[in-house]
C-alpha cells in the first residue's frame, strides 16, 4: 500500500504555479530523490506534501504519519537540542527516547544537546533535526538537503538510515544518496524514473496462467505468495 | 493538549521576543492600581481593552520568536496547517487568562493585604467575575488578530505588525456596537456586583469576532503557505 499518492497535482509558490501535473506514488522503503535546478518547484513540492502548504489543484493522499526537515535547520537561539526533541516527541504523542544514546550512535557529542541552538553549527543541528525525524518512525520521510550540512561521517550515518528506513522523498545536490526512485522536475513538469530493475512473473496454476510486473525488491514477497498460494512459477524475466 | 502547551511554553521560554509585552504588561499594572480610590468599572473596563492589544502583541511575539524551521517541523508534526492553527489556538486560550491574571489579581492582593482604597468603593465579587471575562475575552480576540497575521499568512514582521495595528483600530472603531470597546463600555455602565446582559453581550461578540479571525486565517493558511 502506498504511503503517498499524489495525481495530478497543481503546486503554487505564492501566486506562481511552479509544478503541474505531478503524479508521484510512494512506498514504503523507497527512497525518492526529487532532482532539479534551483528554483525548480522541490522545496514547494516537498512543503505540499509534507502538509505545510495546499497544493492548488489535483488530488494527494497520505497514510501514516510524516517528519519533515528542512534545508536550514533553525531552532529558537536558547533551546536546548535535548528540550526541542523532548518537545517534539511530546507532539507526536510518543514515548520518552534517550537521545544521549541516539546522539552518539549518530556521531554526534551528546553533551551538544545540552547547549543553546545558537552555539550549535548547521550540520549539527541538522544532525538533531534528522535524529528528531528518524525516531519518530514516521510513514514518511521528506527531507530538503539533509546531506548540505553533514560531514562525511554524518552523510553514511544518513544513508544507512535511509537505506533501512520508512519511505523517505527528499532533495539532493551533493549526490551523496542511493534513490530507488528518481523525480526529475523540469519546466513546471515532474518526470518520475525508477531505479530500481522491474521484474516480469510468470506463473500458471491449474490451466490459468498470470504475469506480475513488480519492483526488484519486492519480488520476493510477491513470488512468496504466489507460490503458497499453490502456483507454479514458470520465469522470471528481468 | 499538555504536549502541545508544553511545547508553545517551551517556546516562549527559550526566545527574548515576548519580554517587551510582558514588561509592558507588568509595568501597565502597575502604574495602573499605583492611585488608590480607582473606581471598578472604568478601571476594568480600561484594562480590559489594554488587555486586547497586549493579547495582540504578546501572541504575535510568541510567534515571531519561534524561527520558521522550528514552526514547519511542529507544523509537520502535529498534522499539517489545521493541527498548526489549532497549536495557535491554544496559545491565544494561553495568552489570555495568563494576561488577565495581573489585571485582576494586583488589585485583590493589594486589598488583601491591607490597602483597602485601590477601589473606592470596594470590588464585589460579581464585579470580579465580569471583569474576568471582559479581560479574557477582549484577550482572546486580540491573540486571535495576531495569529490571523502571523506566518505562513504574513511573513514579514512590519507588515505584520501593521495589519495587527490596523485591526486593533478598526476594532476600537466599532465602538460600542462589538468587541473591547463595547465589552470596556458595559463593564463600566453594569450595577455593582453584578455581570449584567451587556456584559455577557459584548464578550460574546468579542468570541464571535475572534471565531471570525480564526476562520479567516484557516482559509488564509490554504491560499498562502
């Protein structure tokens, strides 16, 4: 089941309508990078779908719930890091984290958690912001450059959560994520591009013959069933 | 809702924007019940529209302190821009009995402790309850105007600050007919020790006008973020 599925939609920075047309579905565990240059519609298409702003026309739903981080990461100049993400996990309405320990499993010094905001730099309060977002398990991840501010250090601890992680859509120049899926947003147009191989099933069962065309890395599960559901698998073509 | 407090207190602890209001505020009260012989009516019915633009400024400093990162990621959090205006709702519930409080209380604790003249004659306690909500509703519409101002809808801080002064004189413009004027007016007329209809008339209106603010900004939110 899709944890995002959007048809036709209109998005508007202001009065301008910057994406038309946009058809995009996402799953879960699919990582999707919304590719463009500047000024392209990502940030506005990410606001839309994260519910910070109404697309102006056509049709989005949203299972689960969503974290959004964005690209500048700001937080009030004396709040403490560890205050804002007990704060925020308040709101989500979940339970207590020891974020010492998620902090220093990210590379991040705990005892910066401790300090203002202001005495904090962007990557480390990105790095907040991210570990804020990654432990609420949301259904959805969407994220404005999370890798701009992060060291070396910071962007494979990122791409690993991303790898194991819920379904994630975000922006990226530096290049540094693995997408299974690929928006490329050009003209106020949104052309969508799987990575991710397609794999065409064939099966038969009793005289009926079936074909699935699946992702790669869903095959598993789909030939799992079909063939606890008594069918024969004939092939599998790539 | 104790989360959502939690985190608007948290907020307005951690950023230096609410303390002009606040001061102001304090120091409002009292230079206010500094003479003694005040007479309870007027005195309240003065504080009560104070009230409103306090109310105004303190919600809008609140959310101008609160940088845009931090407000969108909350925003995410709990829901999208209907769970937002909702956290803004409850600021404003915040704002203006936390408002109120000094208003009221200075004067009973002054007279508690002995200086029996702050009013002359003396508050009753029927005056104490309408003057509690004629502070808390004229508060309440006032918060609403600065959330009906405040981003996503207007993000820049002087036009914000324009709009919110101009709807606070169009409110004193309705005078007696609705809203801060209209509730300062029936304090001021109603029999002592009583909350008379037009009290109740004028606040509830006051509610109606802050009911309207708070629609207009969720069609607003829809149109502009």
């Amino acid at each position: 089941m899709p944890v995002l599925a959007a048809h036709a939609l209109t998005v508007a920075r202001g009065r301008r309508i910057v994406l038309r047309d946009v058809d995009l579905t996402v799953r879960a565990g699919d990582v999707v990078h919304v590719a463009g240059a500047n000024g392209s519609g990502k940030t506005s298409l990410l606001r839309v779908l994260a519910g910070l702003a109404r697309p102006r026309g056509g049709e989005l739903h949203r299972t689960g719930t969503a974290a959004f981080v964005p690209e500048h990461v700001l937080l009030a100049p004396a709040l403490r890091p560890l205050e804002w993400l007990g704060a925020m996990r308040r709101l989500r309405g979940l339970g207590a984290v020891d974020w010492r320990a998620a902090a220093s499993e990210s590379g991040l010094d705990p005892a910066k958690l401790e300090r203002p905001a202001a005495s904090l730099s962007k990557g480390m309060l990105q790095r907040v912001a991210l570990l804020e977002a990654l432990h609420a398990k949301p259904a959805l991840l969407l994220l404005d450059e999370p890798f701009s501010g992060l060291d070396t250090a910071g962007r494979d601890w990122l791409n690993a959560q991303l790898a194991h992680g819920p379904a994630a859509l975000l922006t990226d120049h530096s290049g540094t994520v693995a997408p299974t899926e690929r928006l490329r947003l050009s003209d106020g147009r949104c052309s969508p591009t799987s990575l991710v191989a397609l794999l065409t099933i064939h099966a038969s069962r009793e005289g009926e013959r079936v074909e699935r065309t699946v992702r790669e890395n869903e095959s598993d599960a789909v030939l799992r069933g079909l063939l606890e559901a008594g069918w024969h698998v004939e092939r599998v073509e790539r | 809702m104790i989360a959502r407090a939690r985190y608007l207190l948290l907020t307005s602890a951690r950023t230096r924007t609410p303390l002009a209001p606040l001061a102001i505020t304090v120091f409002w009260v009292f230079g206010t019940f500094f003479y003694p012989n005040n007479e309870v009516g007027g005195t309240w019915g003065q504080t009560g529209v104070t009230c409103c633009a306090l109310a105004a400024w303190l919600v809008g400093a609140i959310l101008a302190g609160e940088p845009a990162a931090q407000a969108e990621m909350a925003t995410t959090a709990v829901g999208g821009l209907r769970g937002r205006l909702g956290l803004e709702g409850l600021l404003v519930l915040m704002v203006a009995p936390l408002l109120a409080l000094p208003f009221l209380g200075w004067p009973l604790l002054l007279h508690a402790f002995g200086q029996a003249n702050v009013f002359k004659p003396p508050a009753l306690p029927g005056d104490v309850a309408g003057a509690a909500l004629v502070h808390i509703c004229s508060g309440i519409l006032g918060g609403a105007v600065a959330v009906l101002f405040a981003p996503p809808r207007i993000t820049r801080r002087a036009t914000a600050t324009a709009a919110v002064l101009a709807s606070l004189l169009v409110l004193a413009g309705l005078g007696t007919l609705a809203g801060p004027i209209a509730a300062a007016q029936a304090i001021s007329d109603a029999p002592r020790g009583t909350v008379n209809g037009s009290e109740l008339w004028a606040c509830l209106t006051c509610l109606a006008l802050a009911a309207a603010a708070f629609t207009a900004a969720a069609v607003w939110s829809r149109r502009a973020a």
